[in-house]
C-alpha cells in the first residue's frame, strides 16, 4: 500500500457513502482527531470528504463555514462549498 492511498475497506467506505464510484482516495496527511480524504471519483472530479469523530463538531464547522461564506466571497476569498452533510448519532460517521 503507498503512504496515504486508502486501503480497500476505507475506499468501499468512501464509496458507499458518496454513492459514487472512486477511482483514487489518499488520507490527508493533517489531523489526528477527524479523518479528511482527498478523492478523485471516476469521473475525475475531486472532493474532500471528511468523517468527525463528534457530530457537535460537524455541526459547528458547518456553521462557521456556512457563516464566513458571503463575508469571504464579498474579500475575494474563496472557501469550499459543502456539498451535503450527513450527521448520525454513531461517532465518526459525520462529515462534511
């Protein structure tokens, strides 16, 4: 396995959760506490998908990020858009 590819268990994970084929997921190399993948799906776009550990945090970051968004754009500064955010009450299963 090549430092940062994901394995297949993670990779059925990723894919079963965008619902989407992937063709390559790398782990990010940040972070410690919540989980944060680089992936190309087949089609070759790329998203971040990022599973939290407790869902408060999901939650508060989607806020934050929901929040900065106008005042970021009106300065020029770009910020991701969330595509969909899914929260369950099992931890690490939220994500943006």
């Amino acid at each position: 396995l090549t430092p940062g590819l994901v394995d297949d268990s993670e990779r059925a994970v990723i894919e079963r959760v965008l619902a989407r084929p992937v063709s390559n997921a790398t782990k990010a190399a940040w972070g410690f506490t919540n989980r944060t993948d680089i992936v190309t799906l087949a089609g070759g776009e790329r998203v971040v998908v990022q599973r939290y550990r407790r869902r408060q945090d999901a939650e508060y970051r989607l806020r934050v990020m929901r929040g900065l968004w106008r005042p970021a754009a009106e300065a020029g500064i770009s910020i991701p858009r969330v595509r969909e955010f899914r929260s369950r009450r099992r931890p690490g299963l939220g994500r943006l």
